[in-house]
C-alpha cells in the first residue's frame, strides 16, 4: 500500500460529521434538503482537490450512503449510493435515474469535476477558501496530531500528498 493510501486510510478511519470544513457543511445541508424524491440522483461538482471524496467519506461513516467509484461493482449496503468520479455527460447521467429503483436504493450522489449537464437534476458546486483550509488544518491537528505544512494550498489534495509523504 503507497503512503497516500495508508495515509487516505487513517483519515477515512476517524472522520465523522465534525471534521466538515464550513463549504462542506453547507453541501452536506444542501444535499440534506434534496433528501427525497423526486430527487433520485443529485450531483455535486467541483475541481480536483475540493472536498467531494472526503464528503463521501463522512456520509459513508455517518451511514448516510454507501460509497463506490465509477466503474466498480454498484452494491449499495445504504439507502442511498454515492458514485464517486461519474461521468458528467446528459446520456450518463440520465441512466442513474433508473439504477435507483432497480438497486431498490432512495438516491445515487454523483460526484463529478464538471456540473452535470442536466437542468432538472440538483446540483451543487464544492470550492475550497481560506476558512476551509483552516479548519481542515485544525481537524488534522486535533484528530491526528498533524500539523499543515507551511505554504500556500488551493485544495486538499496538495496538503495531503505532502503529509503522505
């Protein structure tokens, strides 16, 4: 196992709702409103580096929804199922809406780097600022005794590669 997994492992292993930097908290609130149908499938979008797995991550801890990437096997053990790296085009996203009866599941989470392009799908758009990367600062430091490294970061994934290391 590289050190990003060993390091992705043992930070999927501690996290609950209070390591959500203030944008994700807002999403996880947003993605609570949209929490029944008609909304089958939901997207939430951002760049690389955003937020979107470690999200993922916490619904999954939280037993919110069960989490898969693209491409693997679709066995949801949750109510609803988050799809990690989905593709972002119309034709892909509208074979989602059926996989919710036929799974026997309440919604599927699609988690794209672009907006889905669908108007009657709710979406919402992951950013990361300087107040999220401070909490996510703080919650390294309090949950694993980490401390961010100096310098200037856009996104989580350039903080996490460094502390894989």
């Amino acid at each position: 196992m590289s050190n990003l997994s060993t390091f992705n492992a043992r930070l999927r292993d501690r996290l609950s709702l209070t390591w959500l930097t203030p944008s994700e908290a807002a999403i996880w609130d947003q993605i609570q409103q949209f929490d029944a149908p008609p909304h089958r499938v939901i997207n939430v979008f951002g760049a690389e580096g955003t937020g979107k797995t470690f999200l993922a991550w916490v619904m999954e801890r939280e037993k919110y929804a069960s989490y898969t990437i693209w491409g693997e096997k679709l066995t949801p053990t949750l109510p609803r199922l988050i799809v990690d790296d989905a593709p972002s085009d119309k034709t892909s996203s509208r074979e989602f809406r059926p996989m919710v009866e036929r799974l026997g599941i309440k919604q599927i989470i699609l988690l794209t780097r672009a907006r889905v392009d669908e108007r009657a799908m709710p979406a919402f758009e992951l950013k990361v600022d300087n107040q999220d990367l401070e909490a996510f600062g703080a919650n390294l430091f309090r949950y694993l005794h980490l401390t961010m490294p100096e310098g200037s970061f856009r996104n989580y994934k350039s903080v996490v590669a460094i502390l894989a290391r």
